[in-house]
C-alpha cells in the first residue's frame, strides 16, 4: 500500500473533512477554469481592462491592477493544475500497475517503474529503446520469427529490469551508508 495511502487513513475526521472539501472545490474549479466561459470571462477582463486605459490615462495603478490580479489567479492556479496533475497521474499508475498485474507473461517487475530514480528508468528506457530498433529491423525484413526469438528478447528486457534494480539497491545502500570517516 501506498505511504500516500497510508497517511490519508491516518487523519483525523476533521482533516479527513477539510481534506475532501478541497477536493471538491479543486474538481469544480479545474472544470471551471477549463471551460469556454471561463476563457471568455478572462478575456473580457482584459478587454475591459484595456479599454479603461484611456479613461485612468494608462497609469500605474491601472497597470498594477491587472499585473496583481493575474499574478495572484496565476499563482493559485499553479497549485490547482499540479494537484490535479498529481491526482490523474497516480490513477494513471494505478490503472497501468493493474493492467501489468493481470496480464499473464507481463514482468511484475515495471510494477511502480514510476518510484524509480531517473537515471534507472533512463537505462531501462534506452534497453526498450534498443529492443524495438531490432523488432523494427526485423519487421522491415518481413521474417517471421519464432518463439525463441521472442522469448531471448524477453529475457533480454528482464536481465536489463535485473539490472536496474541492482543499481537502485546498490544506491540505496550507498545514500543510506554514512560516510565512513578516513
């Protein structure tokens, strides 16, 4: 289970509450903001704005008005996107571990890949890369090929997740070594 799981359950009903509130007002405004209203509002806003220029002789509290306000929506609205983004990409995990989960003959292994270290994921991604350069060659010869060839480039793709995996322990075990004094 998830540590981010795991603290949720944890909470008391009040944070539990004020937790779900925010949830609810973070769905309602991501729905708003993306909405062909809310872009017309936005322009008219600015037309508006623009239009009283004239009229407060483009000083610098005019300017300032608009500078606040879209800084400060900007700033909120940085933090409703990245909670968003955060909450549709954990489903997006969840969906795609379960799908490896149940899928007779997938590696178990690329289970949670998304908790690994960039430079993991960057190797594990350069030995797909490699593997579908030859699938594609050999496609491009129309050969057909056998059983074997398909399960040596499997064992090929777990050694590489083998691999990787012993290169994130080993960086475990070294960033949770102190260093030893000389």
């Amino acid at each position: 289970m998830s540590s981010t799981f795991m603290n949720h359950s944890r909470r008391g009903p009040a944070v539990h509450r004020l937790n779900a509130a925010l949830e609810k007002f973070s769905h309602f405004a991501t729905a708003w903001t993306g909405s062909t209203w809310a872009f017309a509002i936005a322009v008219a806003v600015i037309v508006i704005w623009a239009v009283t220029g004239p009229l407060f002789r483009f000083s610098d509290t005019w300017q300032l008005v608009i500078n606040t306000g879209t800084t400060i929506i900007t700033f909120l609205m940085v933090f409703l996107i990245q909670r968003t983004q955060n909450k549709d990409s954990l489903a997006i995990q969840i969906k795609l571990n379960e799908l490896l989960a149940s899928q007779r003959g997938a590696s178990n292994r690329l289970i949670n890949v998304e908790d690994w270290s960039e430079e993991e994921i960057a190797l594990l991604h350069k030995r797909f890369a490699r593997l579908s350069e030859r699938l594609q060659d050999a496609a491009d010869d129309c050969e057909s090929h056998s059983i074997v060839e398909a399960r040596e480039a499997v064992e090929e793709a777990e050694e590489t997740l083998e691999q990787a995996r012993e290169s994130r322990e080993r960086h475990r075990h070294s960033s949770a070594t102190p260093p030893q004094p000389r």
